[in-house]
C-alpha cells in the first residue's frame, strides 16, 4: 500500500482535460522511479514463490530454481525475472545518480554473470525446450540485451558482453520458428504474437540486426496488413494482459509511414471518434490477490502505451489522435493503481509495465 498513493499521484499528472498533452510529458520523477526498482530488487534474487514451465527429461533435471536458471530464477516466472532485470537496467540507465542505481547495479552484477548465462544458455537448449517462453520471455531478453547495449557503462558492457550468447539463442530460436508460423496468435496472454515483435523490432533497430528487421517485416505485414474490424468490443478477455487489437496496430506503426498507417488503421479500428469523444474505458479489476485477475493491471498498463504508440504513428494532424490520448490517460490512471507491494501476484511484474510505459519506451525518440 505504502507504494500505491504515489503511482496514482504520478498517474494523475496524466489525467484531465488535456490529456493529449499531458500524456506526452509521461517521465517519472526519482521517488517514482526508485519505487519502481524496489519492486524489482525485491524479487529478482527472491527465488519462491515460483511457477515454472519445466520439461522434466529425467531424474537429473530436478532441481530448485536458482540451480534451473542462476540467472533469472527469481520473481515467480522466467520471463517476469527477465523484465525485472531490464527495469533495473532501464531505470538505472536513466538515473544513474538516484541511490537505487546503487543496488540495481549491484543485483544486475550478480546475475548476470557469464557462468549463469551459460547456465542459462544450456538449460534453454535442453531436451524438449525449443519452445521455452516463445515468444514473450524471449522477446523480453531481447530488450534486456537491448537496454544494456544502449548503456555506455563499463558495468552494463560486461553484462551486454555476458548476455550475448543468450540473447543470440533467443534470436535464432525466432528466426527459425516464423518461418514456420502459418498463423499470428492472436490472444490476451504471453504467447501473443504482435506484442513480442513489436519488442524484438525494438531490439532489432537497437543492434542493428536487419535480418530479423527484414523477416519480422515481411512476417508481420504477412499476418497484418489485410485486416479489417478488428472485434474489440470483445475485449478484454476475464485473465488479458495485452490487447489483441491494440498490439497489431502498436506494431504496424512501427512498419508503415504515418500516411499509410492511417490508413489501415481506418479499416482496422473504423471506431476510433474523430471528434474527441470518450472512447474504449479502461478494464475493471475486482481482485488484485488473485494472480490470473490481477493481470487486469497490466492490460490497462499496457493498453496506455500502445495507444500512444498508435496516436505516435498517425500524422500529426490526424483527428483520432485525442481520442487515442484521453483514453491512454484514463488507462494510464487505472493501471498504475494497481501497482503496489500489497500483494506479490502483481507486484513482481506490474512495475515493469509501468516502467515501460512511464519512460516511454518504444515510442519515437526514445
């Protein structure tokens, strides 16, 4: 609870009448940031509670956690350890003098070691694991590699240095599967398509890879580009964490030209107002104990972003534009109530949600 009051009062600084211009300014201050990080300096070393998708091969493959995955076996899931190591290395990053810079540095130094990389390295190339958290887990060890190829630290290069043959089993593990993919998937939940490329293009850009940039274009716009009416009055789903709809379009902006994103995106989501008028309410969250509901945060969260992404795609002089930004602010507002130590089920993920969205990353400029 004690961290609840101040994510609302950085929320509200998005709110209001003027939330088009308001949201734009989305920057957290240091006392938000610093609670950020404490979230994920409280799980990321923190190895039970812990659910994990383990493919059992024999006997030998027994093993607690921190023996499975040294690296990220904290935070109560492979992939949330992962973006919980990328908060700390974004906010460090970005704050490099706050005092949690201190401890994020620390905490990022003890695992990320070349010896627990190659521990993790070996366990994903294990039996029977080719589709260990493919594709969001991956996605986010992506931009993990990508945060820290962005820091100019003799630290973070160590640990850019010692993620590396992660990161490029990551890669080819993507490069290999789409070709194979008929189909996106099209869900509210990890295994989701549109959101994972459209963090993997981010990483991509960052490392210059151009041969993922050229297959995840020609994927995605394969998978995309002849959509119409998109159904998102059935979402969200009672357990999404991520919209369908609002991820595809989150991710062709970042493929098309303004012009030509517009218009697709007036065949794929006809109803945005253009006359600024309240549009797609932010979810209800009824139990934030219960891990599956709590995940209603996190849609809200991540709605926030990608509606600003679309309004940052489109020309400037679009008329959908406010919409996209007043409902952006109201989701913002709902998502960050949620953001909180009280209980564990949210609190050992949400912060990087509000993290990605709050420094605006995967937005133009950033």
């Amino acid at each position: 609870m004690r961290f609840r009051r101040a994510f609302i009062a950085a929320a509200l600084l998005c709110g209001g009448a003027e939330a088009a211009a308001a949201t734009a300014t989305n920057i957290i201050d240091t006392n938000t940031a610093e609670r950020f990080a404490r979230l994920a300096l409280d799980c990321v070393q923190r190895e039970y509670p812990n659910k994990i998708a383990h493919v059992l091969a024999g006997d030998g493959d027994v093993a607690p956690p921190r023996r499975l995955t040294p690296a990220f076996y904290g935070c109560y899931d492979w992939h949330s350890s992962v973006h919980g190591h990328w908060l700390l290395a974004r906010l460090a990053r970005l704050y490099p003098q706050a005092a949690f810079a201190v401890d994020a540095r620390n905490a990022l130094a003890q695992n990320l070691t070349a010896a627990n990389i190659a521990a993790e390295t070996a366990y994903l190339s294990g039996p029977g694991r080719v589709s260990f958290e493919r594709p969001y887990g991956l996605a986010w060890l992506l931009q993990l590699a990508a945060e820290l190829d962005a820091w100019d630290e003799p630290g973070a290069q160590q640990w850019r240095e010692a993620i590396a043959p992660l990161e490029a089993l990551a890669a080819a593990r993507i490069s290999a599967w789409l070709p194979k993919l008929t189909y996106p998937i099209r869900v509210g939940e990890h295994s989701q398509t549109a959101f994972a490329f459209g963090l993997i293009w981010d990483w991509a850009r960052q490392t210059g890879s151009k041969e993922m940039l050229a297959l995840l274009r020609e994927r995605s716009l394969s998978y995309y580009r002849g959509d119409r009416d998109c159904p998102l009055d059935w979402e969200p789903s009672g357990q999404d964490f991520l919209s369908p709809c609002l991820a595809e379009a989150d991710l062709l902006r970042r493929m098309l030209d303004p012009d030509q994103f517009a218009g697709w995106l007036n065949e794929f989501l006809p109803g945005i107002p253009r006359n600024g008028d309240i549009w797609l309410d932010p979810a209800i969250v009824t139990d934030r104990g219960d891990p599956k509901l709590a995940h209603l945060d996190g849609l809200n969260l991540s709605r926030a972003w990608m509606l600003e992404g679309i309004a940052a795609g489109l020309p400037e002089s679009d008329p959908r534009r406010p919409a996209l930004m007043d409902s952006a602010a109201r989701h913002t507002r709902a998502g960050l109530a949620g953001v909180g130590d009280e209980h564990y089920e949210g609190g050992h993920w949400l912060g990087s949600f509000a993290t990605y969205l709050l420094t605006r990353r995967g937005l133009p400029g950033d």
